[in-house]
C-alpha cells in the first residue's frame, strides 16, 4: 500500500513541476482553450434544440429528510388547474408519493398548499376530497390525476380525512403505487 502512495506522489510532484515549468503565458492559453471548449459546447447543445436547463439546476423549495430525492424536472406550466389550492397527502408506504404527485400538479398550475403523509391505509384507493364550494375544482384535480373517487370534506372523520387548509385534498391510497 505504501507503493501505491508513493507512486502517486511521485506523479503529483512531477505534474506540479511540469505546470510551474510552463510559464504564466502557457497557463493562460490552456485556461482561454477550457472556456473555448466550454462555450463550443454550449453552442453545440443550443443548437442540438437541446436548450433546456439541465434537471440539475433546479431545487425542490421543500427539504425531504428521508434522503436526497431525484431532481424535479423543471415543471411546464400549462394552466389547465390554475388557481387550484390542493393539499397531497401520501396514505401508501411508497416513499415520495405525495411529492411526485405535487409536482404533476404544479406543472399543470395548481398551488400546492401542503404535502404530507396520511396514517397508511393499505387497502384504500384514491381519493380527492374538497371543502364547500370547491367541488368543480376538485373534479378537475380528479380528471388530471384519473381519479374516479371524488367526495366532500367531512372533519368528523378525521381518521380517514386529514387536516388540510386547502379546498381540494387529494389522499392518494394503494392504487398509486409504482406511479406519479
């Protein structure tokens, strides 16, 4: 084990040699040839029609304590459940459940108020749930997330219905494991 170190001292010695030895000139055209090739590269993807910024660049506005989650892709909104206020909540053992649907939602304009998970429930499917007034919209909700189950809001139930501030509660139930 210690050749291995000494055999990469060895190059790290020499490579640190070889630089100094270039000279400050040699050192700047190498660091003007790294911005060319970064910016060939970008023109190279913009005019692929590859313009899109990279699933890295985003950032989820909530934190997931379970474990670094998979980027979002950057959502398109399209207005279909604009001005939608809609809680998700996860009633499955399937981790990031809630948070996927969310994200389905916000691409399609809803404002999601709240995502949480629901005491699981491991036979009951799907539901969307809504407050006084908010029936249109959480059908709406229902037909963008193919749900078949819609109902009213009923706070005497609060096994089966969690808390939510939001006029359309969706309580997503075993039938959405292994998909958005």
């Amino acid at each position: 084990m210690t050749d291995f170190y000494a055999r990469l001292e060895d190059q790290l010695v020499s490579a640190g040699r070889r630089r100094q030895a270039q000279g400050p000139v040699a050192r700047r055209v190498a660091g003007r040839g790294r911005v060319f090739v970064t910016v060939a590269v970008i023109v190279a993807l913009i005019s692929a029609g590859a313009a899109t910024l990279p699933t890295w660049t985003t950032s989820s506005p909530t934190s997931n304590p379970a474990g670094p989650a998979a980027p979002a892709p950057v959502p398109r909104r399209d207005g279909r459940l604009t001005g939608i206020r809609v809680a998700v909540f996860n009633a499955t053992t399937q981790s990031g459940l809630a948070r996927r649907v969310a994200d389905q939602l916000r691409a399609q304009g809803a404002a999601v108020a709240m995502i949480a998970t629901a005491p699981p429930q491991p036979d009951a499917r799907s539901i969307v749930l809504y407050r006084s007034k908010a029936k249109t919209q959480a059908g709406r909700v229902a037909a963008q997330l193919a749900i078949t189950t819609v109902s009213r809001y009923d706070a005497t139930r609060t096994s089966t219905n969690p808390p939510a501030r939001a006029p359309v509660i969706v309580l997503l139930g075993a039938d959405r494991r292994g998909q958005p």
